[in-house]
C-alpha cells in the first residue's frame, strides 16, 4: 500500500501531491473551526431541533468561496445541504454533519466533532478539486436527528436528496477504535400494549384479565429465548407500565422491546421470535396484544475500497494514534445503530471510527465523561486528522480514473450476499 504512494508511475505522485496538500490546508483550518467547534459544543440541541447548530454550520459554509448553501432542506428545520460544483461533469462525494445531542448530557456523543469533520473534509477536498482541476461535485448534508431512532438521514433518503451521490462518508469518535470498517448492527422498537380487564384481585379476580400477566410472559419468553440466539443478537425489555394498584388485576400494563442483529435480514428473523413471544402473552391470558413498531436502523455496511483509501492516507500522515487501523479486510463491530447503515445500503459509505483521550473515568459514548472529552482540543485536532483521511478518500474518487467503478462493484457483491441473508466477513 505505502509503495504505492512513494514510488509509482507518476499518477500516485499526485496522489502523494494530494496528501501534503490536505495535510496544509486542513491545518490551516484549526484556527477557524475551532470556535465552530466550541461553538456546537457548548449549545447541545436535542434531535431536530438543531436550530442554533444548523444556522451556525450554514452561515459558515456560506462564508466559504464557491459554495451553494441551502439551509431548511427536504422538509426538516434543521437539515441542510452545502454544495462545491467544479463546473465540470464527474462523481460526486458527500460527507454528513450529524448535529445533536442527548437530553441531559449534551454532546456526550460527540456529533460536534463528526460535524466538524465533515465540514473540514468537504472543504479540503473542494479546495483539492479546485487546485488540481478535478471535476465533480462535493456536497455536504447537514443531517439532524440520528440519536433516539430520529433517522433524519433516512428521511433524507426517502426525500430524494441523496439521488446521483457516488458516496457517502461520515465519522464517529469514541475511545476504542481507529477504524474505517465499521459495522454497526440494525435496530428495531417495538412498543408493546396489553389490554385486559379490571377486577377486584381479591374477592372476584375470576372476572379479570390480567394484562400485566401477559407482559409478564412475554418478558420470560424472551429471556427463554435468549439461551439460543446468535452471538450478536441482543435482546432488551423494558416495563413501561406495570398496571395501577397490587389489589387490581391489571386492565392495562406496556412494555418497550429493542432487538439488535448484525444485519438487516437477521434482525428480520429474530424479531418474528421475539414477536412469537409477545404473543405468548396474550395467548396465554385473553389480553389483547398491540405491537408499534418503530422502523430501526439498518446495520452499516463499509466500503472496504474506500476503506482502503482511508487507511493508506490515516497511515502517511506523521504520528499515527494507537490503536492502530487493524489489518485490510477486517471489520470492527460497534455494538450502536446509525441510520448511516441505511445509507450504506443506497450507496458506498464509510462511517470512520476514530478514538479520542478518553475523560478521567474513561466513559465511552452517551457517559458524561465523553462529552467532556468531545470537548477538549485534543479531540478537535484528532478530528482534523480524521478529516484529512476522509477528504483523501474523496479526492482519490474524484480524481482515480476507475476507482469509482470498483467501490461501486464491491458494494453490489456487499448488497448481494447480504440480500441473499450471508455473510460479508
Ligand atoms: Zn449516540
Ligand atoms: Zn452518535
């Protein structure tokens, strides 16, 4: 990989050209998105309601030269999307600025700094395609709502916004991985209601159907079920109402079921047994049973391609940070969702990992102790080093005669084996 880079043919020459290029420019940006950074970070903005980040991240990228901004997009307040159009016919690559933060403990997810990734990557590459004459487009979807299933960047999809993009990338820091090969599993809630019917639970409980009996069953079913399920499967239950008095047998009683697979057709499987279960509940009492469910994410699928190409810039730059990116080929399971993974099923994507100096108690994503350390300016200039990855992976798209076809005929094997239920590695 590095020999490509070093000696070549000329055409990797460039590509070398392209790194210290990004490595400056991106640099240079330190200073002025910084504030942006502190800015975000200081103002956590609950999932659609990213209004202060939206117009902060807008208002810059309208700064910026040759950038076509458009603020409020597809029908959500806080969605956006920036746009770098060379004037010349070519790929176009995007990158998403996720926004917001957790109720309670703001930036504990630290999307500030996968916005600021995106933006610097965005830039750095617009400049790229600027210098070097290299034709395409660049764009940039400022994508709200991603924590609590908001799925904003499904909405986007389903909006049409994402239609003749190439690719997509994104980052997301935390404080085990330096990876571009994530995967990330899919995701549903199901939201469960049991109806039965009151009584008096001690001088006439014949009469009464006991929904919280049934919730009861159904929670017990699944911990049955557990014992033969798949590795990455996971389980979870909570009561959300447990009926109203002990003297009463329970009329009503709710619970919140959410399951996780490593992929989508997985998951499909398991949640016809948990389904299975929730039945059992009703089944076995008389209560009627009503199941929501609320449409999950899909696991991610990367581009192992662009992953390629991520690595090989992540590993020129000085200084690499430990861990290192493991061996090519190799995934790196994130036990989360993202609606990135939806995206991955419409196009190639990268969702890079990257580990940022953890806080005191070394507290992972969603603890108070990383949304302090989302903060710091260490993890704003590891992010910058991100940054610089990302936007080498554009460029090589934008400017590898044949690259494009080869990320592109990898995703359709990707696609295929796991339509058809496989495994991809
Ligand atoms: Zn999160
Ligand atoms: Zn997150």
């Amino acid at each position: 990989m590095e020999s490509e880079y070093v000696e070549g043919d000329g055409h990797e020459h460039v590509a070398h050209g392209y790194l210290s290029d990004i490595d400056k420019f991106v640099d240079n940006l330190h200073d002025t998105l910084w504030p942006l950074n502190k800015f975000i970070h200081e103002n956590p903005e609950l999932a659609f309601k990213e209004y202060k980040t939206h117009d902060a991240l807008t208002s810059f990228m309208r700064s910026q030269k040759g950038w076509t901004v458009t603020g409020s997009a597809y029908g959500m307040e806080t969605a956006w999307v920036a746009v770098y159009d060379s004037g010349r016919k070519g790929h176009v690559v995007s990158f998403n600025a996720e926004m917001d933060a957790l109720p309670d403990i703001g930036h504990a997810c630290g999307h500030n700094l996968i916005a600021i990734v995106s933006v610097a990557a965005a830039l750095a590459t617009a400049e790229m395609a600027r210098q070097h004459n290299l034709p395409g487009k660049i764009i940039i979807f400022g994508t709200p709502g991603e924590e609590g299933a908001g799925g904003g960047k499904v909405r986007l999809l389903e909006a049409g916004a994402y239609e003749n993009v190439d690719i997509t990338l994104i980052s997301h820091p935390g404080i085990y991985n330096n990876s571009p090969m994530v995967r990330t599993t899919a995701f549903a809630r199901l939201e469960v209601e049991y109806f039965g019917h009151a009584a008096h639970a001690a001088n006439s409980p014949w009469l009464g159907i006991n929904a919280l009996d049934a919730l009861i069953i159904a929670y017990n079913s699944v911990s049955v079920l557990r014992q033969q399920t798949m590795p990455g499967d996971v389980i979870g239950v909570s009561i959300t109402n447990g009926g109203a008095a002990p003297n009463i047998i329970h009329a009503y009683a709710s619970g919140v079921f959410v399951i996780r697979a490593t992929s989508s057709s997985r998951l499909q499987a398991l949640q016809e047994k948990v389904g299975a279960c929730i039945c059992a509940g009703a089944e076995a009492t008389g209560a009627r049973v009503q199941v929501k469910t609320i449409q999950g994410y899909a696991d991610h699928v990367p581009n192992r391609i662009l992953a390629a190409s991520y690595t090989k810039y992540w590993n020129s730059l000085p200084d690499i940070p430990e861990p290192r990116i493991p061996p090519e080929g190799q995934f790196t399971w994130v036990k989360a969702s993202t609606d990135q993974g939806n995206l991955s099923y419409a196009m190639p994507s990268v969702n890079a990992s990257f580990s940022i100096p953890p806080g005191e108690l070394k507290g992972p994503p969603h603890s108070p102790d990383f949304e302090k350390a989302s903060g710091t300016g260490e993890a704003f200039v590891r992010a910058l080093r991100v940054a610089k990855a990302l936007a080498g992976t554009a460029v090589d798209v934008l400017s590898r005669p044949g690259l494009i076809e080869e990320v592109k005929a990898q995703w359709r094997r990707d696609m295929e084996i796991i339509r058809e239920g496989g495994n991809i590695g």
